[in-house]
C-alpha cells in the first residue's frame, strides 16, 4: 500500500515562499506558446503490398450551405437529420482536395493534379518527392480540381518529365464541348496522353475501372500488388455522409445524376462485399477509408492502421 503524501506546514510555506523568487529571477517564466489555428499533416503513406501509396492535401476549404450541394432530391428536415445523427453541422462542410501518388517500385505515378500546381507540389514534397519525378500523371476526371494543377499561371507544365493517361469517353466528351478549363489545360497535352477504356492498365497492378455518372467518362483506378487491393475512387462518392451513406441523394457536382447514383451503389456494394480500402478524393483527409453495409445503404469507416502493418 502506498502511504500518503503528507506537506507539512514549514514546508508549504517555504514554498510559497520561494514562489515570487523564481518568478522574479525567470526560472518559472515562460511566454505563451503563439495560437496555431487547425491543420494536419500535408501526406499520409501507406503500404500495399509492394506499392507504397501517398495521399496529398492539396487544398481544403470550408463551404456553406452544403445542402445547396448535396442531397438535392431531399427536404431540409431528412437533410439534417442525416447530418444529426453523423454529428455535422448543416451550414458549412470542410472540402478536402487529394491528389493520390503511387510508387510501384518501377514509376511514380500521380493521380490527379489538384486546382493548383503550387499547392500538390508543396504536398507533394512534403511527402519526400518532387515534380520532376512523377513519370506518369492520370485524369480521372476533367473537373477543374483535378486539371487545374497540370500547368501554372504561366502555361509551364508542373510535371515536366511526365507522360498522361486519362479516359477516353471523358477526353471525348470534354473535347466537345470545348470548356475553358480543358482548352488551357488539357487540349495543349492531348497529343502525349494515353487514352484507357474500362479494363485498360495504367502500369502493371494499376488498372482503369470506368465509373460514369460524376462526368461522362469518370474513371476509378485499381491497384493490386501481393494480392492487396486499394480502390483509387475519386468523385464516385463526394461526401463521407451525404453522397457515399446516401448513395441515392443527387449531388450538383453529378453530371448525370442518375449514373452517378447508379455508379456508386454498384462501387459501394463492391467495396463492401470485398471489405477493399478505398481513396477517396474529397473524403476528409487523410482520404482512406472502408466502406460498411448499413442496412440498406451504407457507412464509412475510416482507416485507421490496416494498410500501416
């Protein structure tokens, strides 16, 4: 049993007493540590199988009104009784922008590449990289978050010793209608990429899975190496809550909402059923997670150390 610390009197007063002397000659000042604000790391690395696998914070951001986004077939009530129960607020939501990198051991390949060059670079580094040495950078999709970062202010390709895959239904679709944000980023590297249809490989275990619906020729990508698997998911599902819990809530991001919804039921139930780890592009960060049944819909389960072992 342990005894009981006793202080007697004589000793708490000299104590005391030694109080304003210490203060006065600086062995207890210290200053206040500066206010900080939120933040988080810029990478998380994990290992799949022979393949290490490098989600990137490219950029983040808070957004009003999310139900202006999401859940746009559902009234405020369900809405927010769906953010309730996950304990979110319903006026604002935190957007996360992850640019996946993967080192196959033989090329380092980028998937997406952020709004901003500067800031998936900055990333990017952080996780021990840098520009020059991404062999091959794909587009899962041409929305300006995933395109914008391809070149700089100044036209500059931001990866300058890499060569491009990206779908071929989505190049397709985006060359037809001629939008800014493809004429300045993507038609100027129209003639080095590599165009995949649903099957095609990227490298070896590294293999495009088309996933329509979010745009016309949305691509998911999977990687499998010492028979892991990791589902690259991109914007099949853009929210933790309010798109992948609620696969059937329209999404204004979605195209065609219809395949979208589609979609990612069928890459839900898959992810599900296979218990296979996913990366998500605008999960919260670091990205990676699983995906649960629940009854007839589903939860995110966020990693935790599975892919660490």
């Amino acid at each position: 049993m342990n005894t009981p610390f006793r202080l007697s009197r004589r000793a708490a007063l000299t104590g005391a007493a030694a109080l304003p002397l210490a203060a006065a000659t600086g062995q207890m000042a210290r200053a206040a540590a500066p206010m900080m604000g939120a933040g988080g790391a810029p990478f998380q690395r994990v290992t799949l199988g022979q393949f290490e696998v490098t989600t990137l914070l490219a950029g983040t951001r808070a957004v009003e009104n999310p139900h202006s986004i999401f859940g746009l077939n559902v009234d405020d009530a369900a809405f927010a009784e769906a953010s309730e129960a996950a304990n979110i607020p319903t006026d604002v939501s935190q957007f996360f922008f992850t640019p996946t990198v993967v080192n196959t051991g033989e090329s380092l390949i980028l998937f997406d590449a952020g709004l901003q060059g500067a800031a998936t670079v900055a990333a990017l580094e952080a996780a021990g990289y840098t520009a020059d040495q991404v062999d091959t950078v794909v587009i899962t999709h041409m929305h300006g978050d995933h395109i914008g970062g391809l070149t700089g202010d100044d036209g500059a390709r931001t990866f300058a010793n890499a060569s491009y895959v990206t779908g071929s239904a989505e190049f397709d679709a985006w060359a037809a209608q001629g939008s800014d944000p493809f004429e300045a980023k993507v038609r100027p590297l129209a003639d080095e990429m590599t165009m995949l249809d649903d099957g095609g490989s990227v490298a070896s275990g590294v293999t495009a899975m088309a996933a329509f619906g979010h745009t016309p020729g949305h691509m998911t990508y999977m990687l499998e190496s010492d028979g892991q698997q990791l589902v690259l998911g991109a914007d099949f599902a853009n929210h933790y809550v309010w798109s992948l819990a609620h696969p059937d809530w329209e999404v204004k991001f979605d195209m065609d909402k219809t395949a979208a919804a589609a979609t990612r039921r069928r890459i839900l139930g898959m992810l599900a059923a296979d218990k296979v780890p996913f990366v998500g592009y605008h999960m919260p960060f670091p990205g990676i997670g699983y995906v649960a049944s629940k009854d007839d819909a589903f939860e995110y389960v966020p990693h935790s150390y599975q892919l660490l072992l």
